[in-house]
C-alpha cells in the first residue's frame, strides 16, 4: 500500500488537456500520466481516509456514450465514492479546476424518496436537517440535489420546511481549487475535515431516508 504524499498540479494540468483532447489516441499516449498522477494518489488518499469513512470506489474514466450525442470517450473529472448505503456518503473530484469535496446522497427511489419527505414534515427529525443544513451552508458547502419547482402534493404549500421538501436528492459541495496544501500529505487532513462537516448529513440521511 502507497503512502499518500498529495496530489500534484500535474493532475489538474491532465484534465485542462484532456479538455482539448479527448480522444482515444491522446488517451492511451498519456494514461501513465492518469495512473501516476491521478490514480494513484486517489488510491492512497481514500486508503487512508477508510478507517474514518470507510471503503471508497474511484469510478471508471470512460463516459458511456450509448445514448449520448456527445461521443468524447473519457469523463473529464476523476470522482470517488465512499459509500455509507447505497447512494449515501462522501465525494471527492479531480479536474481541471480543482478538487471538488462533498457528501450527501443521490439515488432516490420511490420508497427512499417518501421516507425523506415523510422525515422532513416530521418536527423532530426535520428540525434537526434543517439545523444540519444550516450549519453545512455556514461553513462554506453549497447545498445542491435535484429539486422539484414546487412543493409536492400532500403537502402545505406554506410548509415550514417546503425548499426541504422540493429536493429529490440532497448534498452539498465546496469547490477548494488549488490551494497549496493539496500537493502535500496535509491534503488528508483537510479532505477529512470537511467530510466530517458533512457527516451530520450523511447520517441524517442514513437514519431516516436510505434504503
């Protein structure tokens, strides 16, 4: 097992190329520049981060172009996924601007979605995400997900909770660019801090809303 040492600007300087190259030929010419620089010091970061988050999957580089007008073979990002339930956790993301870091959760079953929305009209449980939200947002995170335009039926329109309500998946996001640190073994601590941030999310949704 490697030790994580940082992530290189050699990483972000990949994903400004592959921009302007994504292709399969300039792909295969520089994927050791992939492996070395990106691979495998995500590798050893989520290794490292495990025993707090536990056990992470780096997604695969290739976009699947099936049903896709836009036929550029690779993602022009690099993410990951430590997983606390299906759908639930933390994200973290390489590309040309930067790393990305993140938490919350995406997948939104019929089931899973009614438990969410029945959690949030509850008092108790939607006071406290909305007490978590809050904080996240306090610190810097942007709360995302995908979100319907109004209120869905059932209920008040007027809730006290109702943009909770709207959100078919909930997470938050904070862009941190390039900052020194992150080519350095200190970018785990830094990772981890905010992750933690998140961790009331996460197991928010974990309680009340996942499979």
């Amino acid at each position: 097992m490697s030790t994580f040492k940082g992530i290189s600007p050699a990483a972000f300087r990949f994903y400004e190329e592959l921009e302007e190259n994504n292709n399969r030929e300039w792909w295969l010419e520089h994927k050791a520049t992939y492996d070395d620089e990106v691979k495998a010091p995500l590798t050893a970061l989520l290794s490292e981060l495990e025993p707090q988050f536990g056990p992470a999957k780096i997604f695969r580089p290739n976009r699947d172009i099936r049903f896709s007008q836009d036929k550029s073979p690779y993602k022009t990002a690099q993410g990951a996924f430590a997983a606390t339930q299906e759908g639930v956790g933390f994200y973290v993301q390489i590309s040309a601007d930067g790393l990305l870091i993140g938490g919350g959760y995406h997948s939104h079953t019929p089931a899973q979605l009614a438990r969410f929305r029945a959690a949030v009209d509850a008092p108790a449980s939607g006071e406290e995400l909305e007490g978590i939200v809050d904080a996240v947002a306090a610190s810097g995170f942007v709360i995302e997900g995908e979100k319907l335009k109004t209120v869905p039926r059932g209920f008040d329109k007027d809730h006290p909770r109702a943009e909770l309500l709207k959100h078919k998946s909930l997470s938050a996001g904070v862009e941190v660019g390039q900052p020194e640190w992150l080519a350095t073994p200190g970018a785990k601590d830094e990772i981890a801090a905010r992750w933690e941030v998140l961790r009331p999310l996460v197991e928010w949704v974990s309680e009340h809303a996942a499979p």
